[in-house]
C-alpha cells in the first residue's frame, strides 16, 4: 500500500521543516529568494561535509562558520513576527542577515590576531562585535525556538553580572561585562563551544544521514512494511503507528516531524476502524516521540550526552536498546488494550502487502541503517558512520525502482539537512551562554546541593525533583535544549545522590523527550491533534496517559543501571541479572499499561487497577523482596480478573 501524492506531499514537506519544537513556521518562498536559500543552505551543507572530513579546521573557525550560515538562514527563512511576510523576506532581513554574518564571522578574521598578536588583549572592537553577536543570537533563537530560551540566556547572563545582588548561597562577586564577552564569545567555553561543537558535526551529520534517506522513498518503505507486519492484527493501524514511528525514528530523532511524516496515513486509518480523533493523535504522538529514543539515531541530545559524558556513541545507543523496546512495548500493550475494549477489528488483510513482497523490493533501504547501527557499536565515531550511512544510501538506491537519487535529489537531500539543523544548531549555540555562566559561576553545583538538600538523602526524591524541573522547563525549551539545561544544573545531582552517571544523563534525556507530550506544551500531541482534527488539550492528555510507563521506564534505568547495559556501582555485568532486571521491567510496564486503559479481558476494577499499578511502582526498585512483592502484586490482579471476567461478575466485585 503506497502513499498517496497528498500524505508523500505533506512528507516531504515535513523532512523540509523537521523540527518544529518551538516557534513558528519557515516561509514558503519563491523566485529568486528561494533560490538564494537554497544556495546558501546547499554550500552550508557543503562546508559541513568538507569541514568533517577532507579538511582539519580548528573547532572555532568551524563552529563560527556554521553558526553564520545559520543566523543568515533564520534571518531568511523565519519571519520575525506572525504579521510578517511568510511568502517573502523583506529587506530588513536581509540586512539583518548580513549584519548578523558579519558579526560571527568577525571571530574567524581576526581570532589569530586576537589570540597570537595581541595576546588574548581584547579591544573595544572585539567586544562591540561579541555583544552584537550575542544580540543576533538572542533574536534568531527568538524566531526559532520562540522566547523562553532567549529569555533564559539573558536572565543567566544577567546573574553572571550582578551575582553579588543575589541571595544567600547563590550570591558571589560577579563578573565584569569585559570578562562575560570575552568567554562567551572569543573562546570555546560560550557560543562557540561543546553544545554547538556537537550541532555541527555529529547531529548535522545525522540529519542529513536522513535526509539522503528520506530522498530514497524510505518513508513509504516503513509505512509499507508496518502494514504488512501489523494491519491485520486487532486495532492494526495503531499498530502501525507505533511500528512505523519508531522506524522513522531512525530518520528523523524529531517528534514532531515524526508525526507530520507517519500521521498522515496512520491516523486517518485508526479513525476509519474506530478510534476515537483525540487517541488516534494520541497513539501517533507517543509513538513519534519514542523515535527521540529509539537507536541508533535518536534525538539530537544524544549526541550531546555522549559529549558530556565523555564516552562513545555507541554506548550511549546500546544503553538505550532495552529502554525503547520497553517504551515501545507498552506502547503496543496500551494500543491493543484499547482495541479489545473498543472491540476493533484490524484491516482486510486482502487490501494489505505482504512483508516478503515490501521486503523483496525495497528492503535494501533498511541497510543504511543496520551499516549506521553495527558501525556504531564496534567502536567507530558517529561522524564515520554518518558518512558511511550517506555512501550506503546512495548506493542502495540505484537497487530500487524510482528511488535513485539523481542530481536535483542529492540538492535537494543537502538543502534539507542544511534546514533541518537551524532549529537545533541555534538552540545549541543559544544554551552555550547557560553552559558557559554555570561553569564560571558554579551555579550548578548550588543547583545540585539544593537539590540534595531537599531530597535528604533520599535517591528517589533525588529523581522526582529533577523530573519535575524537567517538565516544568520543557514548558518553555525544546527537548535538545532542556536536555543541555537540565544536565548541567540538575544531573549532577542524582550523580552525588549515588545515581550512576550514564544513567543520570539518561533519566533527563529521556525526560526532555517525552516533554513533547507533556501538557500543557505537548507539540507533538499538538501536531497529532491538528492531522486528526481534534482538540489539542485533550489529545495532549490522552497522549500522556498513554505514556505513563514510559514516566517509569527511566526511574527503572535510575535504580538498575542494567537496563542500560551498566554494571551496578562496584559490581560487574552479569546476563542472569539483566535477565531478571529485563523481564521484572516487562512486567511493570505491562502492569502499569493495563492499569493505565483499565481493560483486559474485561474492564478492570479499582481495586485490580490498584494492585496492578502499585505491583509495577514496587518493580522500579531493584531488590528480591521489592520484585518479589511487585510481581505478587501483579499476579494477584491476574487471578482476580480473570475469575471475575470468567463467572461474568461486576467490575466492583472482588471475586
């Protein structure tokens, strides 16, 4: 079953614009200012290449040029306000790209005479051309990612200069204005440092990775295999949805694109077998999201824990496996568990392709992504196995039948990853200036010690504070840029509250994704709501009761660093252990997704509901007993249902 021109139209569009986690949209130009866009952003995608591989150039340089092609593209492309033009930029902008060029590429002119001549002497002109830089960079993180992160970085920067005004153990001497410019503009410890050091090699790389691979048809390749493994099972294109987010997944690592790109099949689909609008959305937002998740691309914050942390890739890919297929498990759980209630029939299985077919025509699309996956875990950086999976795609797509990628195909593949980081690289560039005034000032480490202070010692206190801050900012922060915030105030906080690192990083990784279907600013609930033509809240709402267990799933990962392929603190990593960890945590994920849609054989009781939701709580703490009384828990709510479902007794009847 192929896309229609409509859902391949909106696709493409949805590749075009990828990540749309905050702010408006981009302008839909034409005539020579689309032309002009598209050069621009072609030589960007040009520079990244040659820059990550033929050339050795000196991080900031890279990073300075990078962030220039940005801030001309968002100057271009995203209008200032909703009265702006949206079919055409005015010449104001233009000259606001320019000026905002000029002020970023200052650094790479005269960086050598800066740092080697004058000694590191900074002059009135470098810090006029530091502050002017940092202004553009505020007003282009404005029209991008909207006004909590510009707002954020001037309240940061704001502390950094009157520190001294603040209260009790956040007061210190400050800094002068000389200094803040100075690091945050003419080193790498501010705009120009580790986050977007990350935006520009590592993510770029990846996105256009799926670029190239969206450029082949892979998104109907998904969608057709999907329906061939999942249609015809009960309440089937829910099934798909979950099978194909999570493939395209692989592609995107953005939420929302995710559900501009897959929802416009699957969610017409559920509604046509009987899902009501709101849990149509809502299954194609959870599932989207779960894509941020799902190796070995995931989100763009996975790159940058890995940078954090210091560590391979890789590793951060395989400690995020189990994790996944968990989320995704109680995804399918919940989804079918809906169907049996609704009592929904799956699709005609004569109307639906079959998995040996899709796979005999167009299955050599899936082996990028495998090249992508088993170069990674051998050790291999993210930047050759991006590359590799680039060299694969296009070879791969000389083997299917109007899928090569022609000439006008790679442009327009390299104009789309050129577009497809702007959002991400300005966030990245942005939260430089939080990253750069906690590491001068050490507010995170204060941010740390209050965190432990109010949790008294408790681990899981530890985790439920920094899970709220972390859905309270993700109010207002994409998930890349709430994953930077958090990590550098809040993290450090379950590391000294015992909490191993690997898995702190991930506890709020995680968070920062499903903060996309986290009411009340849940934008890719929003975006589902929009396709299914139901009202956002309460597709918002929906979405996140769907997603209960995946709250759990890295409150699991916090207790049992198993799950994420982590040796426990002073132990080694043994297989019955992880055995036993990964089969408790099925149980809790089903338990908990069964408590969540109320519904097995028949409807669940409260008190059924009760024991199968406290079961699963109990299975989050590692330990004989807890897992013990947990899986108890569970069982005794299996035996009470099934009794009662089998004398067809009242749901408030015990037995």
């Amino acid at each position: 079953m192929l896309l229609t021109k409509k859902q391949k139209a909106v696709t493409k569009e949805a590749g075009a614009h990828r990540d749309k986690e905050a702010g408006g949209s981009t302008r839909k130009l034409a005539g020579w200012q689309k032309t002009l866009t598209s050069a621009i952003a072609i030589l960007f995608s040009l520079f990244e290449i040659i820059s990550n591989s033929i050339i050795n150039m000196e991080e900031i340089y890279r990073n300075a040029i990078s962030l220039a092609f940005m801030v001309a593209l968002t100057f271009l492309l995203y209008p200032a306000t909703r009265r702006s033009p949206q079919q055409r930029f005015t010449y104001f902008d233009l000259i606001l790209a320019i000026v905002g060029t000029l002020s970023v590429l200052y650094i790479v002119f005269f960086y050598t005479d800066l740092h080697v001549v004058r000694k590191s002497q900074a002059i009135f002109t470098d810090y006029f051309f530091a502050a002017l830089a940092i202004v553009i960079l505020l007003e282009v993180s404005r029209r991008t990612v909207g006004w909590f992160i510009p707002v954020l970085c001037v309240l940061f920067l704001i502390y950094a200069l009157y520190a001294r005004y603040f209260p009790g153990m956040f007061a210190m001497a400050g800094f002068s204005p000389e200094r803040l410019l100075y690091r945050m503009y003419m080193t790498t410890e501010g705009i120009f440092g580790t986050t977007l050091s990350i935006a520009s090699t590592y993510i770029f790389i990846f996105i256009l990775f799926g670029s190239f691979l969206r450029a082949t048809g892979a998104a109907s390749f998904f969608n057709d295999l999907a329906m061939a493994i999942a249609g015809r099972w009960q309440g089937g294109p829910a099934q798909v949805a979950v099978i194909s987010s999570a493939m395209m997944g692989t592609l995107s690592g953005s939420a929302v694109s995710n559900v501009a790109t897959t929802g416009t099949f699957t969610i017409p689909l559920m509604k046509r077998v009987g899902y009501e609008p709101h849990f149509a959305g809502a299954v194609e937002a959870v599932s989207s999201t779960g894509g941020m998740i799902m190796p070995p691309i995931m989100g763009a914050a996975a790159f940058i824990m890995a940078g954090f942390l210091g560590i391979p890739y890789g590793t951060v890919v395989l400690a995020a496996i189990i994790p996944a297929l968990l989320y995704y498990l109680a995804a399918i759980i919940a989804v079918y568990l809906e169907a049996r209630r609704l009592n929904l029939k799956g699709l005609d299985p004569s109307s639906l392709p079959r998995v040996s077919q899709v796979l005999r025509e167009r299955g050599i699309l899936i082996v990028p992504i495998l090249v992508i996956f088993f170069t990674l875990i051998t050790g291999k950086t993210p930047l050759y196995a991006g590359f590799l999976g680039i060299l694969v795609t296009i070879a791969a797509s000389f083997f299917v039948p109007g899928s090569r990628l022609t000439l006008s195909k790679l442009l327009t593949a390299l104009e789309e990853g050129a577009t497809g980081i702007i959002q991400v690289g300005i966030a990245c560039a942005s939260v430089g200036i939080i990253v750069g005034v906690v590491n001068m000032t050490g507010v995170g480490s204060v941010f740390a010690y209050n965190i432990i202070n109010l949790s008294h010692g408790s681990v899981l206190l530890a985790l439920i504070l920094v899970m709220l801050t972390s859905i309270l900012l993700s109010m207002g922060l994409p998930s890349t840029a709430l994953y930077i915030v958090v990590a550098v105030t809040a993290a450090p906080a379950l590391i000294k509250a015992g909490v191993h690192p690997l898995a702190a990083h991930f506890f709020v990784f995680w968070f920062g994704a499903i903060s996309n279907i986290t009411p009340p600013v849940a934008l890719a609930s929003y975006t589902a709501a929009g396709i299914a033509e139901s009202d956002p809240m309460r597709t918002g709402w929906a979405a996140f009761r769907l997603a209960i267990p995946g709250f759990l799933i890295p409150f699991v990962a916090a207790y049992n660093p198993l799950l994420l392929m982590q040796a426990p603190p002073g132990g080694s990593l043994h297989v019955p252990e992880l055995l036993i960890a990964i089969v408790t945590s099925i149980i809790g994920v089903f338990g908990l997704s069964a408590a969540t849609i109320g519904y097995l054989k028949d409807y669940l009781s409260l008190i059924e509901r009760a024991l199968f939701f406290c079961g699963s709580v109990l299975l989050i703490i590692p330990g004989l007993v807890t897992d013990s009384i947990g899986i108890g828990l569970v069982g005794t709510a299996l035996v009470l249902h099934f009794a009662r479902a089998a004398r067809k007794l009242p749901k408030g009847t015990i037995l």
